[in-house]
C-alpha cells in the first residue's frame, strides 16, 4: 500500500512539473501545490521533487523552512494564524491568544487532536491599521475582540 500511496505522489508531482516547469523557478509553486493538496510536504515528497528537478535536496528543505506557510509535518484543516506585530500587541493581542488557545484547546504551535485546528503565529499580515489581526487558511478576519472570537469559531463548526 505504502509503494502506491508513493507512486501517486511521484505521479502528481510529474503533473506539477508539466505545468509549472522543470527548472528551479517552478520549485515553490510545486511545493504550495503539494502543501495545498495534502497538508504538509512529506520526506518522500521533498526527495522526489528534488530528484524529478534536478536539485539537491538540501534546497527544497530550505525553501519549505524559509516560507512559514509551508510545512513539513501535518497541520490542521483550519489553520489559524495570528499577527504579532507591536500594532497588533498595542490593539489587544495577548488577549486574543488567551481566548483562541482557551476555545480551541491547545496552545500556538500545536495541533488538535482531531487535526481540525492549527494555531500559529504571523510575523506580519500588513493589516497594521485594522489589528489584532487572523487568518483562518486564506480569510482574513480584523478588528478582533474576544467576543469576536467566540463568534468567529462557533461559525466554523
């Protein structure tokens, strides 16, 4: 089982690179392909892709660990990002952190155990003027209070 699951991924990589190219410049739009389909990029993948391109492993390692929206272990379906720039800490932020890991059950940097929920933080989302300031996967949500919150999660249930 282990060998198809593997070829099915060589085969979808060989796909990416038929789209995207065969040269260095295509290495990050492979790499946010994989991570969007399967929720993190694997060893095998990581080898793979720098077998099939021609590079050394070494760097698409880099590229994953450079990029925080990249991953190599699995993180969950919703993936909560939280700003933690000063503009966000001076609107509020710590109190936010309290409410999100109290609601969701874990602390930043962790996973649910039912892999619904991943909490991270983000250096900067550019939404300086409108903070504390999330993501959840690609929306974006600011202005956020505690009560915010509650809302926000209970909506996504």
């Amino acid at each position: 089982m282990l060998v198809t699951e593997k070829n099915a991924l060589t085969a979808e990589i060989e796909k990416l690179i038929a789209v995207h190219g065969s040269g260095r410049e295509a290495l990050l739009p492979i790499l946010q392909q994989v991570q969007i389909r399967h929720g993190h990029i694997s060893d095998f993948g990581q080898q793979e892709i720098a077998r099939l391109l021609d590079i050394h492993p070494v760097e698409v390692y880099g590229v994953i660990t450079f990029y925080s929206f990249l991953s190599t272990e699995p993180k969950g379906r919703n993936i909560i990002r939280l700003c933690r720039t000063i503009s966000c800490d001076l609107a509020g932020k710590d109190a936010i952190i309290r409410t999100l890991e109290r609601e969701i059950g874990v602390r930043f940097g962790e996973t649910t155990t039912d892999k619904k929920y991943t909490l991270e933080f983000a250096n900067c989302m550019g939404m300086c003027d409108q903070g504390p300031a999330m993501l959840i996967n690609d929306e974006v949500f600011t202005h956020l209070t505690p009560q915010r919150i509650a809302d926000i999660l209970k909506n996504r249930a």
